[in-house]
C-alpha cells in the first residue's frame, strides 16, 4: 500500500473534507509519502512543516564509551536544540488527491477530492468520489 502523508483543511472544502484528518500519496514526488503532516489555511494557502535547528547531529567517537564497533555507520545521536518546529508555506504547483483517513463505507463512494495548487496556492478542487 505505501506510505501517505496526512492533510488537514480550514479551508472549505465541504463536509467530508474540512476539519478532518485526510491523508494524500500525491505531495512527495516518487515516493507515496513521508507521513508528512500538511494544513490548508482558511484562505487556501498550503503549509508544511520545518525541523530546521530542531536538532543537532553527534558522531559517537571511538574513544566514547557508547562506540559500538558492530555498529559503524549507527554511531551517532541527534540531541535536541530546543528549538522548536515550524509550519511554513508550501510552495507546491500540482494536482493532489485527498481522501479521509476514516471512512465507514463502500470502497466505491470513499469521498476523494482533487486539489490544483499553483505556487501553494488553492486554484480549484474537484469532487472525485465514484469517478
């Protein structure tokens, strides 16, 4: 099945869609998702996340008492900065298709929406369900 990313609306996009939790394979070019957490604004604009300064990188040394030699290319931690994670705006120009992650129902009627995007922008989305 693969992976997906997750998608949440403020903007309307009707009742299916709007203040649910949605998910999406078609963000992430190639690769079906990083279970990404997503969020489109009241006035359609899209947002990703950023852990950008969130953690700092440390190599384990031989001399550390933690080195496992077993473990050559795993001997590293990430130690927290403190810093704290962002949303930021996705500048994104593509169709995706969304869908909510819960659905109690037909495989058939699985409510599916098709988002145009331009610059991360919301241009147009297209009800999909049954299609």
């Amino acid at each position: 099945m693969g992976m997906f990313d997750y998608f949440r609306s403020s903007y309307d996009l009707g009742e299916q869609f709007t203040n649910t939790v949605c998910q999406t394979k078609d963000i992430e070019d190639g690769i079906g998702g990083t279970m990404t957490d997503y969020w489109l604004d009241p006035s359609g604009q899209l947002w990703k996340p950023s852990y950008l300064g969130t953690h700092d990188f440390c190599e384990i040394t031989e001399d550390d008492d933690r080195y496992d030699e077993k473990r050559k290319f795993l001997n590293f931690e990430w130690i927290p900065t403190g810093v704290h994670g962002k949303y930021q705006p996705y500048d994104i120009t593509k169709y995706i298709e969304i869908y909510p992650a819960e659905w109690k129902g037909k495989w058939e009627d699985w409510p599916r929406l098709r988002l145009h995007f331009r610059y991360g922008i919301l241009q147009e989305h297209i009800d999909m369900t049954g299609r």
